[in-house]
C-alpha cells in the first residue's frame, strides 16, 4: 500500500486544486483530506457521507461544586487561566460568597491535570471531550476520509493521524494507493500528515513567501527522508521567480515534476465545485501530464 501526500510551503498556492484533479485521474484511490483545521477538498469532490463518527481526542476537567471548598488551589495553579469564580444566578446579582463557584472554561483548558492533584478534595477530575468528527465518503473516484476539527479544538495532529488510520485501513481493505491532501505549512499537522508517506509532492507559488516556505518544507520531508518532488502553480505569473525555484530546487536535490500555467478557467471550476481536469484549458493538460509522471513513478 502506497501513501502520496501533496502539501504546501504556504496557504492559498492550489494544493487543493491539484489533489481534487489527481484523485479524478486516478480513478482508483482512497482519497484523505488531512488539513483538518481549514478542510476543502469536499468542495470540488461529489460525494456522499456513510459513515459520521465523533473523535474524542482530548481530556477537559470539571469541578463538582459539591465537593468544592473554595480553596482557590486551582486558580493558582492553573497556568492557562482556564479557571475563574463564577456567580451562580446570573452575573452582578449580590448573593452570598457560598454561591460563587469556581468554573473551567473547556476552551481554555489543555487538559493538563495540574488542578486535578492540586485539588485536596479530588472535586476535580478529567472527562474525555470530543475535538471533531471523522467521515468517510463515498465518491466516483472512491472512498474519501475527512475530518473536521471543532471550534477552537485541540488535538489536530491527532485528529489528521486518525483520518489516515481510516484511509489506510479502507487501501488495505480494496488494494488501492492512498492520495493525502495536506495542510500548509511545517507544523504538527504536516509532520502528522507525511509520516510513513512514500512520496510527497510539494505545491508552490513563483513568490518571495512561496520560495521561502517551499524550502522549509523541503528541509522538512528531507529530515523525515522522503522522497519529495515540486510542482510549480502559475508559474507563468513571475517566470523570474520560478526559475529561481527551479535553481533552488537544483541545489536541494529534489525535481520539479511540472508547472501548471495561470489559468482562469481554475475559479471559475472550483465555483462549479469541479476538479479543473474535467475541462479542456491549459492548467487542467499540465496536470494530466504531471499525473501522468506521478503515475509511472508509482507503477
């Protein structure tokens, strides 16, 4: 079983764009999105959800005010600031000071149990909390893993490895390759997503910024040593700068397996919520031909 991951240096570059056209051409993959902090790729796949399950990635505490002394223990060492005293009955009513309870907020607190041992009457305890949810989808192309992380939900690295526990185990089931569409960037979530990938295709801008974060990433799947090649998007739009990529991707050891040309027929598909490669216009023939490279090298 194969794992491809496509991520990006920087936001906005048209990873998505090219993930959505890859899995239309490919036909048989299971397809994963693992930018589950700003997911998009179920915006130009059609698919329909089968199965919806609610992650629980993470611990909140939670006071029992009966047990509570209003030692203020908590408080002093909470270090997020998640606990404050809170007036039972409403906001600046005047009740008595037995009234006032202290208070975890859920979206503060990191779980980290300081209150917990603190805490001399064990009114305190930690309770599993749902950070996302996990679907898996039913698409022409194949079966599609997503997520979706909660508001101000922690957990997303956690959250991205259980999307490709899915997706691998549904490749295991059918004998298929698993194509990732990745988050942005090189933190957790990333290091998450390519993890045990054999191949990683790496989606840039011809800009100071997406020069810049391309060899972040680089450096990135070179630590991890996986094999990594560069696709230029717009290339066109500042051909001066994507020579200097090219020059830069040189020294680093890594292809540049093709460049897509500024094209305004990709809005204008991504508003259909259509993968570019259903039409007949210039970006949606390089990508064909990039696949087609892709394709081989994984045969």
């Amino acid at each position: 079983m194969k794992q491809i991951a496509i991520i990006s240096g920087k936001g906005g570059t048209g990873k998505t764009t090219v993930a959505a056209a890859f899995a239309e051409l490919a036909e048989a993959m299971i397809v994963a999105d693992c930018d589950v902090e700003a997911p998009n790729l179920h915006l130009v796949l059609e698919h329909k959800v089968k199965k919806e399950t609610e992650y629980v990635g993470n611990q909140t505490a939670l006071i029992d005010n009966t047990l509570c002394t209003h030692c203020q223990r908590c408080v002093e060492v909470c270090r997020y600031e998640a606990i404050i005293e809170k007036v039972q009955g409403g906001e600046g009513i005047r009740i008595p000071p037995s009234e006032v309870f202290p208070f975890i907020d859920s979206k503060r607190c990191e779980g980290c149990a300081a209150c917990v041992y603190a805490c001399p009457t064990q009114a305190i305890q930690l309770y599993p909390e749902g950070t996302g949810k996990v679907f898996l989808s039913e698409t022409a192309v194949g079966d599609f893993a997503h997520a979706e992380l909660y508001l101000a939900a922690d957990g997303s690295g956690k959250l991205v490895a259980e999307v490709r526990r899915l997706a691998r185990d549904e490749a295991r089931r059918q004998n298929k390759t698993v194509l990732i569409d990745g988050s942005p960037g090189i933190g957790c979530v990333v290091i998450s997503t390519i993890t045990g990938c054999q191949q990683v295709l790496v989606v840039t801008e011809p800009s100071q910024s997406g020069k810049h974060d391309l060899e972040r990433v680089i450096k990135l799947t070179g630590h991890f040593k996986i094999p990594t090649e560069v696709i230029i998007n717009k290339w066109d739009i500042n051909c001066k700068v994507s020579q200097e990529i090219e020059e830069l991707c040189s020294q680093l050891g890594v292809a540049v397996i093709g460049k897509i040309p500024f094209d305004p027929m990709v809005p204008q598909a991504i508003a259909l919520g259509h993968p570019i490669t259903r039409y007949e216009c210039p970006a949606g023939d390089a990508l064909r031909g990039i696949w087609g490279k892709v394709a081989l090298e994984n045969e």
